[in-house]
C-alpha cells in the first residue's frame, strides 16, 4: 500500500465486546416465543437456526471486524473463513453470503478491492454464492460477511450437548491473537504469522465434512471469547472440564509472546468474565494468556465420546492443520487445567 | 532520590501501555518506579498483571473517567499488589502461603504421656514446621504453649524462621501474664482471646500438634 495509513489497529476478534457486557444488554432484549427458532441467544450459539420445514433450517450467522493483518487480500479471506465457520459449527451446508463493508472515504478503493476478492474466493472455496452486501463509509476498515446456510433439523451441533467423560477436539492451533498483537507493534516472527495466517485463513469446512459419520454431542467455533470462554459456554451451567496443559495445541512463538506481555484486552476482558470459574493447577502464566487468548477464525471444540473422539481424530490428522484432544468433560462446574 | 520515569500510554491500545512501560522498567536500570497513565481499566489489568508476574509492587487509582494512574516500582522488597482481581497477589519470594492454616499450640508438650518425650516432640514438630513448603498464616501460643516463644524457649530459631517468612506468631497475653512471662516475648507478638477465636474461625484448615 502506498498510503501511510494504519489499516491495522488491532482487529479481528481482539476487537469484540467483551461477554459479560453482551450477555447482559441481551437479556434485556423483548423476545417472542416461536417454537420454530430452534437456536436462538438463549443458548449462546454461533447463529441462529430456523426451522422451515420437518426436514430443512436455516442457518444466519454475521460477524464482521477491523483488520489483523496488513495485507487487504488476506484479509478477505480471513475475514470470510472467520464468518463462514459458524456454518461448520452448527453442522450446516453455506449457501449464500453478503458482504458488510466499512471503508474512509479518502482510502485508495483498490484496497477494498483486494479485501472484496479475497472474501469472494472464501466464499467459493465454501460452495457457497457471495451475492452482494452492503458498504458505508466510516472512520476505519472493517469487513466481513452476513451467511446463510441450510441444516437437517435434527442434525444440528448445538454448543451445549457435552456429556460428562466426553473427549474434547480443537481442529486448529490457538494463539492467533497473541501472534497478531506481536505482529501489530512488529515483534512477530515471519513464521509465527505464516501459521497464523494460515490457520485463520482455513475454512472448518473440511473438519465439519470429517465430523458427520460420528456422535457429537457438542460442538462450537472457537473465536472472540478464546478456548476458555467458548468452553464454558459449551458447558454451560451444568458441566465443566478437564483440560490437558501438555495436550494444548499453539502456535510455538506464542508462549515467547505471552512471557513479554504482548497481549490483548480482549483477553483480559475473557479472563475478567470467567472469573473462578477457571482453576489453574499449574503455574504457567503463558498458557494462561493462550487460553483467554481471542482467537480470529479459530478451530472447531468438538465434545464427543471416547472412542469415537479418537477415530475421529485420525480422520483429521489427514488434514494440513493438526488436530489435538484436549481434554474431556466432567460434571462439575469448574473448568480445571491440569 | 529514586528514579521516577512517566508514560503517558492513554489512547493507546493494548498491548502498547505494557511495552511502554517494560521499556520504561528496562531504563531505569534498577531502583525506581514507572508512572503510567492508561485510559481505561482494562490496560491498570494487563499492567497490574505484568507486575505480578515480574514481583514487582504496583498501585493504581482512578483519577478521571479516561485517566487512570498506575505506579510500578522496581528494586524495593514489594508489597503486596492492592488490587487483586485475577487472584494473583505479588508474592513476597518464599514457599506458598496463600493458603489459610493456622497451627493451634496449646502445651508446651506434644502428645500426653511422658513429659520429656513431649517436650521433645513439640521441638521437633516446630522445627519441621520451619522447614516445612507449605507454611501456615498464623501460630497460634497459648496455655502453656507460651513457653514456646518466650525466653527459654528452644524453638526460637524456628519460630523466628517462620515470622522471616511472613507467619503471624502470636501469643495469649492472658497466659504470658499467668505464666509471669510477660516481657519475655522473644517472637511475634502478644495477642488476646478475640484474635484467637477470629484466626480459628477464618481457618480453612486448623493444625493442632
């Protein structure tokens, strides 16, 4: 880019309210009963899903948000793969998107343009049709999608099926706001943003195709709220977990980052929000901050039994980006890591 | 007089305030402190947070709506960090005492049976307390335990070693009196019934040898 403009101020899913202040303003919200909403806010799903039909739902979802990284293509396509992956987290089929642009008036429209192709290749790479949007000028860039897709009303991942002695999957490495914020005041190395990039530009299509011979009981997109905030609200107010310090898949450089604080509020605001509600058996600030860490286009949580859960992982150890298990659930509130 | 270094980080987004100021802690070499200014309460978190995990003392306050002061200080023994909202307190370097025991010494004896035996019993329970990882909040002397922490007392060392460590040593002033072992004290510090009842009572767990 020519320009000296600061197109990155720290976007992606660093930039989402913090949940504790969402949660509420939601409550207060007037809400009608309709049997067909089969997924609403009540549940702190990705989207919401509704039924048309015995056998056919849709699937809304949007997310859109500042960039976090420098280049305008790259960008598209995170934003577009970050938007998409509520689809995949509800076990859905995309069919269409809109676009939601925010751009300066004064900035190079070449810029958009690149941002706008990277989506629309995002777009097809899901199977999907990017069928026009909506664009205003505002003081910043942002980007994203609003996404339509279509489910089998009773096969739907709802975030909040895990039953206690289920394994728990993350299909993609965390850390990714760590890196991004590293990168952001130029602390990052050229690989640790090469494989964050990489992980938030893969779509969860090919790990959601993967899951549907099994039995999952759960399953989320892990994003804003980072690994802890998306598992507790998987477990909701009756179950918790275990997860396994040494299972944890991240991005290598990340811990480094974390040691020199080169950290998020988002993440403070996730830890905030938890509250007690963690208890960490080991002390290790740095993994600490991975967990709370909000990741932009992250991995899919997958909550499913035992055995299953380790075919399963088979099946996605095929795939470019590794899978791990990380943990199981339990009955108790607490989300331990051991 | 020591070093004080200013950053103003308000308007910037983390994790911009926590590397001004590690630069800032980096200048100073040494002893001194850092003055930050933040504008919101998230950044006093993160900085409050770094503190924490580096050892070192800091006090934050909210001087405006946009403004808020966060004081770091380096190359002084530290206190203990005011605001502890993620429940990591600064820690005072030494094994973990954040955990609320109290050891509840009500004989100069350990144990009931022979005298000497129990004598030397309760020298070597102390004794190992003192070494101990785990360390209590608070001991606890009174009765004849009292005879504990005055002048011909052999635990003295290890009590000493305890109070070194941040444990309350406290004793009865009733039994000292009775004991005519007030002006005596040679450890902690005198005590009464209702600081008794209180530390027992906000035990989690009470240790009586």
């Amino acid at each position: 880019m020519d320009e000296n403009i600061v197109f990155c101020k720290g976007g992606g899913c660093t930039a989402k309210l913090g949940p504790g202040a969402l949660s509420r303003m939601l409550d207060k919200l007037p809400r009608k009963q309709d049997e067909n909403l089969l997924i609403g806010f009540d549940s702190s799903d990705d989207a919401a899903v509704y039924r048309l039909r015995e056998d056919l739902a849709i699937v809304q979802t949007l997310d859109f948000f500042p960039p976090m990284v420098e280049d305008p293509y790259t960008f598209g396509q995170i934003a577009a793969a970050n938007a998409l992956s509520d689809i995949y987290a509800m076990g859905g089929e995309v069919k269409t998107a809109l676009n939601i642009v925010c751009f300066p008036e004064h900035y190079d429209l070449n810029i958009l343009g690149k941002i706008l192709q990277g989506g629309s290749e995002k777009v097809q790479e899901a199977g999907g049709i990017l069928a026009g949007g909506h664009s205003i000028f505002d003081t910043d860039v942002k980007y994203g999608l609003s996404v339509t897709g279509v489910i089998h009303p009773d096969r739907i991942y709802a975030n909040n099926g895990a039953q206690p002695g289920d394994r728990l999957i993350l299909t993609k490495p965390l850390g990714v706001g760590i890196v991004t914020t590293a990168d952001r005041v130029g602390e990052a190395s050229v690989e640790a943003m090469e494989q964050a990039v990489a992980s938030m530009s893969t779509l969860n299509k090919y790990a959601a195709e993967r899951m549907k011979a099994y039995a999952v009981h759960g399953c989320t997109d892990v994003t804003g709220f980072g690994l802890l905030g998306h598992l507790a609200e998987m477990t909701g107010k009756g179950r918790g977990a275990v997860l396994y310090g040494e299972q944890i898949p991240y991005i290598p450089e990340a811990r480094g980052y974390a040691e020199e604080f080169l950290i998020t509020a988002a993440g403070q605001r996730n830890r905030n929000y938890l509250g007690d509600r963690v208890e960490f058996l080991r002390e290790d600030f740095p993994l600490e901050e991975i967990l709370y860490d909000p990741q932009t286009s992250g991995g899919l949580l997958i909550a499913l039994p035992p055995a299953e859960a380790e075919s399963l992982l088979a099946e996605l150890q095929t795939l470019p980006i590794s899978s791990a298990i990380i943990g199981e659930i339990t009955a108790d509130r607490k989300l331990v890591i051991k | 007089m020591k070093q004080m270094i200013r950053v103003d980080a308000r308007g910037d987004q983390c994790p911009v305030p926590v590397i001004k100021t590690k630069k800032a802690l980096q200048e100073l070499g040494g002893a001194g402190s850092v003055e930050v200014h933040v504008d919101n309460e998230i950044a006093v978190q993160n900085l409050e947070k770094m503190a924490s995990v580096k050892q070192l003392s800091c006090h934050s306050e909210k001087l405006a709506e946009r403004d808020y002061r966060v004081v770091i200080t380096a190359g002084e023994p530290e206190a203990p960090a005011k605001e502890a909202e993620q429940g990591r307190t600064a820690e005072v370097c030494g094994p973990d005492r954040q955990n609320r025991t109290v050891v509840a010494i009500s004989s100069a004896l350990m144990g009931t049976g022979n005298e000497e035996l129990g004598k030397v019993l309760l020298k070597g329970f102390l004794y190992a307390l003192a070494q101990s990882e785990t360390l209590p909040s608070a001991v606890l002397f009174y009765n004849g335990g009292v005879q504990l922490t005055t002048a011909d007392s052999e635990s003295l060392e290890d009590l000493k070693e305890l109070e070194g460590q941040g444990v309350e040593i406290l004793s009865c002033g009733t039994c000292l009196s009775y004991y005519e072992l007030t002006g005596q004290l040679m450890v902690g510090e005198v005590t009464n019934m209702y600081t008794i009842l209180e530390k027992l009572q906000e035990a989690d767990k009470i240790i009586k040898p």
